[in-house]
C-alpha cells in the first residue's frame, strides 16, 4: 500500500490539472484508474487519463494549458498535428494517448485519450471540496474500458459493475 502522502500529491496534481484546463475553458472527463478510484473503487494508479473535445481549439488550449503546469509532451508533435493526424496516429502508429510529463517530477503525468471524442460520453460531475471534477460516467467508462480489452480494463469493470449493483 501506498503511504498518504501519495494520495494527497496525486490529489494535489490532479487538482492543478483540472484547474489548469477550467481556465483554458477546456472540457474534459477524467477517465482512467483515477476515474474508477473517484467513483468508489479501489484501484492505484499514476498517470491522470484525460477525455476532451475532438476539437483543434481543445486540443490547442490542452496542450497551452498543460505546458503552463510544467508538462512536457512526450513526443515531438504539437496539438495541431496530434488533431491533424489523430487518424493516422492511432491506426499506423497505434497511438492511443497524447502523453505529458513533468520533467522535474517524471511521477506527473497526463494521458490525453486521443481515440475517444467527449462530446459523446457521458459524464458525472462530482465535488472534491472547493472544486467540482468532471468524471466519465460509470457506463461510458465501462464501454471505454471494453473496448480497451486490457487485462487491468476487464478488473475496473468488475469493479465498476459491482458499485451499480
């Protein structure tokens, strides 16, 4: 098991996250491990999954706004060319997540899932103290996990399922 001050370094960075992104007026849905956790299953996770709009203005003011914070893209390319090439990405190059990290603290990470679009999920608003959080929904998260097939996706839906119950 993790020591507290894990949760609450996380906690504290996905609260920069959001808060970086609600200023650039970017909407987003956590998804993800941290998606599974904030609904009320157990599950530890790192990096922080992000869903956006599929649109170039999202993943412009994405890209501005996670810079802001620190975060460096993994790989060479721009928000323009990630939007521009998403396609191609994800079926030539098997790109499935536009991955920032902190350079100074490698252990902050943010995934932009690059193979959904938010604008067809559906999502749950929940309260975190002074700041509201944007979750994918339990089923939305579930049907993304699916489609995933991991061998971790097929346990968070396990989980998932067993809190609709």
């Amino acid at each position: 098991m993790q020591p507290h001050w894990y949760i609450l370094v996380y906690t504290v960075f996905i609260f920069k996250v959001v808060a970086a992104l609600k200023n650039a007026k970017v909407n987003y849905a956590i998804v993800g491990g941290f998606a599974v956790a904030l609904h009320g299953a157990v599950r530890g996770t790192v990096d922080v999954d992000l869903v956006i709009g599929l649109t170039k203005p999202d993943y412009l003011a994405t890209e501005e706004a996670l810079k802001n914070l620190g975060l460096e893209p993994r790989l060479p390319v721009r928000a323009e060319q990630i939007f521009d090439f998403h396609e191609e990405y994800r079926k030539n190059k098997n790109l499935v997540a536009w991955s920032f990290y902190n350079p100074q603290n490698p252990s902050e990470i943010v995934d932009i899932i690059i193979t959904h679009d938010l604008k067809k999920m559906k999502t749950k608003k929940i309260s975190a103290g002074k700041i509201t959080l944007n979750l994918l929904s339990i089923d939305s998260l579930i049907s993304m996990k699916k489609e995933s097939g991991r061998p971790q996706d097929l346990e968070d839906i396990k989980a998932l399922q067993k809190l609709k119950i």
